[in-house]
C-alpha cells in the first residue's frame, strides 16, 4: 500500500516495522480532536488566501462526514496507515478525492498530534474535575447526614482522640479540594495552542494562528515553535497530579476496607459496590475499594514512564513521544472509572452507629484532656502527662477504662483532681472541647460544612462556565 509520505522511498516498509511504529491501536481515540483541529486549520486556509475558497468547503464538508461517520461508529482505522492523522487523511482522500491532500498544507504530523493531545486532555481534565466535585458532594453529604456521630481518630493506627464522623469525611472533602485546584491550574498549561510550528520550525505559508486559537478555544498560542511541538510537561503534570489524586482516594480505600471488618464494623459498604467469594458463602468482600487501591500503583507507573521517556530527549520532536499518549489514555481511564465508584461507594454506605456508640468507649482517647485539666488546675503539663499515663497504667493493670474509676481511685494520683473530672472524660465532651479553627468540636464542622458548600457550589459554576466556552 502506497504510503501518504513515500514520495523518496524505494521499497516498502517491512511489516513488522509498520506493526511495531503504528499508534493507530490506541491514538485512535484522538479522531475526535484530529477532526475538529483539522477544521479549524482549513477554515483558517482559506481566511488566509492559502486555499480557494471552493476547496475549503469541500473539505470542510469531508470533515463534518467523517464526524458523524465517527459518531456513529463507521469509520475504520488501518494499521498500515499508521496513525489517527494519516487514517482520518486517507477517509477524506476516499470521500471527496485528490483535493483532500490540499489539507496539511502548512503543518506537519508534528503540531497536529501536539493539537490533538491538547484539546483531548483539556476535555478529560475538566470531566475529572466535575467527577471530583461528585465526589466532594458524597462526602459533604454524609458529613451532613452524621454529624452526631463519633469516631476514633488514629495516629500510628493507634486510638489517639476521638472525632466526629463528620470530621473525618470533611478530611477527604478537603484533600480532594486541592485536587480540584490542581487541575484548573492545570487547564492554563493545557491551553495553549501548538499547531502552527509545522515540524519544528514554523511554516512558510501565512497562516493565521491566532484565529485558530479562537476558533478552537485556546487561551494562548506557543511562542516557539520548537517548544510546542516537544512540549509534553502538560501531560506529565496531569500524571502527577492524578498521581496525587489516586493517592487521595487510596488512603481512602484503605480506611473503607477497615471500616468495614469485623474487626472494626464502623460501616457497611452496599452490595452494590461488594462481591462474593467462590467458595465461602459468608463473604462480602470491599473489591472496589481494594482495586482503586491497587490501581494507583498503574499510575504512579504511567507519570515514571513518561519522565523516563522526557529525560534525555533532544529537541525537537522524537518518535519516542509516541510513547506519551498510552499512559495518558490509562491515567484518564482509571481516574474517571474510580472516581465514579468512589462517589457511589461513599453515598451509599452506612454508618454503624451503634457500634461506633460502644466502640468510642472503650479506650483512652479522653487522657489528654484529663491531663489539660489538671493543667487548668496549676499542675505543668509535663507533670500532669505524667500523672495520666500512670492513671492509664493503673487502668490497664485492674481491666477498667477511665469512666469506671472512682473519685477516690482518681486522687490517689493527684490531689488536683475533683468530682468535674468525670464530665470532663464525657466522649461529647472531650470532642466538643477541640472549639478552635478547624478542630473537631460540632460549631467548627458545622462552619467547615457550610464553607465547603460554597466552595463546591463556585467549583460547579467554573464547571458550567467551562462547558460554554
């Protein structure tokens, strides 16, 4: 088959090199942008004088055709034609004839790829954002729903203070904020138009980069041409941001597969987001926390793979850059498909409340505000942790937790004590005390609650601001 560049070529390619540098298997899904850039580029043509007008609006009118064709699933991709730009050049060849060709003037493969992969990410990233704002509202929803009820707080996964529930999931609404904001930094590095470099150097035609720009939404143009067409650090800052984003949802995951033990029984999944065992009947088994979990290690691959690629690459364009668009494709892949799940798992699991009523009991979470307290009464801290990790020590040893004491029992380890130690241990109140600035007591979460739906509520409208541009 006669190849669309194999003008100063005597023999053909051997297969199993056309078999291992085709992309078509996978930049395939960039037939979307490929066709909606290559509009934008003809029409622009034809505004500049560097096409006739009459053959504009044929291959204006072949591109509209293949989108639908695309739309409806009819097109075909070719390996022997390597990639989504050769296999959507030779679709328009087939359909409107020799005129077709008159379409790459004044680019090269090199800027059309680079445009194609901005527009692509520019569209995913803002649909991972929207996700994400789902996300952010099922954890501002059960915060809502549970706002009176508490929940150990683990350092070292030992118990340390108790929290609100409410607390905790505000954690994650949080965490997943700085995500957002992320990204939406991340739109202004994506949005910037590389087509017009040509293969690394520009074109000698006149073409009108600007009004490209306009026409396909860009908020900037590259300044050097070189740079535009070997550019990939938007792509490695969406792996590293995504990185970060999976790591979110992983601690996440890794608190729900707990949570949802035996050994811990603070909720139960819905079996919509569990599976069963082959073999034992009893089992529900929290598979989708566990595989978000696992998918993380995929794309902490996908941003390693890519430096690794980048690290030591010459300007300009290489064919190494070929190996940039799999990972990607992956990383938007499972981020969207966890973030789904995610949102779903989260809405719909149920909290024990009952159990997390007996479990808050049955521990030392309350020591240090008895050490506080006798801080209140003159004693210096130091001193006073002293005197509770004894009082700790002494309950271990009779099998008692600090509410079974007796007053008496309290003030053979410091006089200081007095019967309003026993309100002070109060689980409520040891919760409720933490009254600072993003501190656990019921007043702050309320107050975090209601800020974070107005931040979410702004997320939402740059959300719908985006889909109008």
């Amino acid at each position: 088959m006669s190849k669309l560049w194999g003008g100063r070529f005597t023999k053909p390619t051997d297969q199993l090199v056309e078999e291992y540098t085709a992309s078509i298997g996978f930049d395939q899904r960039l037939a979307e942008d490929d066709l909606r850039g290559s509009i934008a580029h003809v029409k622009m043509l034809g505004a500049c004088g560097i096409l006739p007008l009459e053959d504009v609006e044929k291959i204006v009118a072949g591109l509209q055709l293949l989108q639908q064709k695309l739309a409806e699933g009819q097109l075909t991709f070719d390996v022997a034609h390597e990639d989504v730009h050769m296999n959507m050049e030779k679709h328009l060849l087939d359909l409107i004839g020799p005129v077709g060709g008159k379409l790459h003037t004044g680019r090269s493969r090199n800027d059309q790829v680079a445009l194609d992969m901005h527009l692509y990410l520019r569209r995913q990233v803002k649909e991972i954002i929207r996700l994400l704002a789902v996300l952010q509202d099922a954890c501002l929803s059960m915060a809502k729903s549970h706002i009176d009820v508490i929940i150990p707080g683990y350092t070292h996964l030992q118990r340390a203070q108790p929290v609100l529930f409410s607390h905790h999931m505000m954690a994650y609404f949080w965490m997943f904020g700085r995500d957002v904001e992320r990204l939406q930094d991340l739109v202004k590095r994506i949005d910037i138009l590389p087509l017009g470099a040509g293969a690394l150097a520009g074109t000698t035609f006149p073409i009108d980069r600007t009004r490209v720009a306009k026409e396909l939404g860009f908020a900037r143009i590259y300044e050097n041409s070189m740079d535009a067409v070997s550019d990939r650090d938007f792509i490695l800052e969406f792996l590293a941001n995504a990185a970060i984003l999976m790591m979110h949802m992983s601690r996440m995951c890794e608190e729900l597969v707990m949570w949802c033990s035996t050994e811990f029984g603070f909720v139960e999944l819905d079996d919509a987001y569990c599976t069963g065992s082959s073999i034992m009947p009893q089992k529900k088994n929290p598979d989708v926390a566990e595989l978000v979990r696992g998918k993380t290690g995929r794309v902490y691959g996908n941003l390693l793979g890519l430096l690794t690629v980048l690290k030591s690459l010459p300007l300009a364009y290489n064919k190494d850059l070929q190996e940039d668009k799999e990972g990607m494709f992956d990383t938007v892949d499972t981020l969207q498909g966890a973030l789904q799940l995610m949102a779903g798992m989260i809405g719909t699991m149920t909290v024990r409340k009952e159990r997390l009523q007996t479990v808050v009991k049955q521990d030392f979470s309350n020591a240090t505000d008895l050490a506080d307290y006798l801080v209140r009464k003159g004693l210096p801290f130091r001193q006073a942790h002293e005197v509770i990790g004894k009082l700790v020590l002494y309950c271990i040893q009779n099998g008692k937790f600090l509410a079974d004491l007796a007053l008496d029992e309290y003030k053979q380890l410091s006089p200081l004590f007095d019967a309003d130690c026993m309100d002070v241990i109060n689980i409520r109140t040891v919760v409720d005390a933490r009254n600072v600035l993003g501190g656990t007591a019921t007043p702050q979460v309320l107050a975090a609650i209601e800020k974070a739906a107005v931040l979410l509520k702004q997320t939402n409208e740059w959300i719908e601001e985006q889909r109008e541009m």
